[in-house]
C-alpha cells in the first residue's frame, strides 16, 4: 500500500509534504508558501495554503512562530511518511 493511501492522502498533499520535509532536513527553515507552489506545481499560492491547511489538519503538520511569518511550517516526521 501507498504512503497516500495509508494516510488518506492526495498525490499532490504527498509531494507537498515530502517537498517540505527534505526543503527543512537541508536548509533547517521550512520554504515559504511561494516556494511550494513552484516545486510542486501548484498555479497558486493560496491552492498552496488550501494544501497545506489539510496536512495541518491531519496532524502531518505544525505552524510555528507567529503567523506573519513566510518560514513556519514544520513537518510532524514519521519514518513511514517519508521515502
């Protein structure tokens, strides 16, 4: 079975949380909502944000810091979420 499909995830919601995931493992900042956007294609960033928003709301991920700032996401890792 899928990472997708264990954690009812889309395809895009899985890019996106993978993307994020490596983005902070290399640079130790999450990307902004902009550069998630261009990485994985989305045409904009407030389709950015809706997907974002659902991994928040299943638990894959945190915003931290305060809310005006771009770098605040923060992945919840699992071994099992992650290729």
């Amino acid at each position: 079975m899928r990472a997708d499909e264990r954690f009812n995830m889309t395809k895009q919601q899985l890019k996106v949380y993978q993307y994020i995931v490596e983005y902070v493992r290399k640079e130790r900042l999450s990307p902004t909502y902009d550069e998630i956007r261009k990485e994985c294609n989305i045409s904009s960033v407030s389709g950015t944000y809706v997907v974002v928003k659902e991994l928040i709301r299943k638990g894959l991920m945190e915003k931290t810091g305060r809310p005006q700032d771009s770098r605040q996401l923060r992945p919840v890792i699992d071994k099992r979420w992650v290729d």
